[in-house]
C-alpha cells in the first residue's frame, strides 16, 4: 500500500527510526543515545553533549530563522543531526545555511572567531542525492588549486546514505543505516535503538504530537492545491473573456471561478 494510502494511525504503527519526529523525539530525549550515534558517525570519541534546549534559532527579525531537529554541542564541537526520509533537492543548500545559523549562535558578542568550534552537519538520508552510489558523503572546504589543502575552517557536512548501507566498511555505521533503510537490527546499538522505537509508540502525548503535526500537514497541503486549482480556473476564464469574447459572468460560471477574482485580474491585465 502506497504510504499516502495510509490513514495517521497507521502511519504512526508502521513509523520507524527514518521518522523524523520519531527520531528527533529520540534523540532529544536520550541523550547519551545521541552522543553514541554522533561517535558512530564520525567516527571519533566525544566526551559529553549538551542539548540545545531551544528547538528554533532565530538570529533577527529580518532573517529566516531555522528549527534544528538534534543541535548538540560541547566545549570544541556542535552537531546537528537531520533524518530526512524525502530528497527535497535543496539539502546541500540548507547544510549551508544549518551551519552558518549555528556559528552565529555559537560566536557570542566579544568573542575572536578562534573561538568558533567545530561544526558537524549531518543528513542521514533514505535515497542518493547526488546519485553516484556512496554510502557516504563528506564534504569540507578545500583549495581548488591544490586539494590536499584544506580552508581549516573546521566546517564539515555529511550526507549519510541509508539505501548504500551495504557498501560501507564500518560495522557500527552500517548496522545503524540498515536499521533506517529497512528497520533491521544487526547490532546492539541498532537493537537499544528499535527498543526506543517501540517505547515511542506508547507514548500518548508523542502519538498526539504527531497526529497534530501531520494534520496541519495535510491542511496545508490541501490548502495548497485548492490554491493552485482557483488560482488556474481564474486565468482560464480570463483566457475565456479575452480570446473567445465571453462574458465575465459566464466564464466565471462555466469554470467554477470566483468572478470579483476575474473581474480583477481583468482589470490588472488591462492596465
């Protein structure tokens, strides 16, 4: 069955690790689980995390503020992680952003930018968005001319791709990703980690969290189209008046369009 067949409650029963809600409640919520999937990742030891309380970070007015779904830090790092089941096309412009809002965050009034600390991006992705068949992308900034030169700015972004998982060398990231691509357990990490899963879906107030979310969701989406369907039945009975001669009012009538709507784009496109 095709998963926008599914009614929301069966979306929440059938919901695994690559759920983001599901994930970010998690992740927020255990965090030395969190701190075991960062070491996992990266790869390296991490001697403690701090949560960022604040689930959205504003830098003014006038700039797009940005919700971060795990945002991690320490004394010399700062994390986020993003599961993201959908390729929305734009996610190596949003790491930029991601981590040009948190060095900002993180580099108060005063402070020399040595104080800046290490950013880690990472998107744990279901499909290959760059389409060449790693199980994993890093990226930092290195001299065009020569590059065995890194920038040094200690800004890094990782593209985890769950779908490749059986490429990948490490155990532990390998076990983690085959859990997201297909809900298998293969480790204990990966088996704490379903455990966590199950937790979740007994959890009243999260269900109802989620239940909202996806509603507003489906509003807006719905919202969405009847926007687009009046938005073309109001040029097409314009086309109508101006191409075949008829009248405002039948026009409106034949294609179900709100005739003030039409009289109004006539006159904008009169003027």
């Amino acid at each position: 069955m095709n998963e926008n067949e599914l009614t929301l409650e069966e979306k929440w029963e059938q919901a695994g690790i690559s759920n983001n809600f599901i994930f970010y409640k998690i992740m927020r919520n255990n965090k030395n689980i969190c701190k075991r999937l960062l070491e996992i990742l990266l790869s390296m030891e991490i001697d403690y995390i701090e949560m960022q309380q604040e689930e959205e970070i504003n830098i003014d007015f006038e700039s797009k503020g940005v919700r971060l779904d795990v945002y991690a830090k320490n004394q010399k790092n700062a994390f986020n992680i993003e599961m993201q089941a959908i390729n929305t096309k734009e996610l190596p412009k949003r790491a930029r952003y991601y981590q040009g809002v948190m060095d900002v965050d993180l580099l108060k009034s005063g402070q020399h930018y040595e104080s800046l600390r290490s950013s880690y991006i990472i998107f744990i992705c279901l499909d290959d968005i760059f389409n060449c068949g790693l199980p994993v992308y890093t990226f930092e900034n290195l001299c065009k001319e020569n590059n065995s030169l890194p920038l040094g700015d200690r800004a890094y972004k990782y593209f985890f791709i769950a779908k490749n998982c059986d490429k990948i060398n490490d155990d532990e990231q390998r076990a983690f990703l085959k859990l997201v691509a297909s809900n298998k357990v293969t480790s204990n990490f990966s088996k704490e980690l379903e455990s966590l899963v199950k937790a979740a879906k007994h959890n009243v107030q999260w269900r109802k969290q989620y239940m909202d979310l996806e509603r507003e969701k489906l509003y807006a989406r719905d919202e969405g189209i009847a926007i687009g369907e009046e938005r073309k039945s109001i040029e097409d009975a314009v086309l109508l008046v101006k191409k075949y001669k008829i009248s405002p009012e039948q026009a409106a009538k034949d294609l179900e369009a709100p005739l003030e709507k039409v009289l109004e784009k006539l006159k904008d496109n009169s003027n």
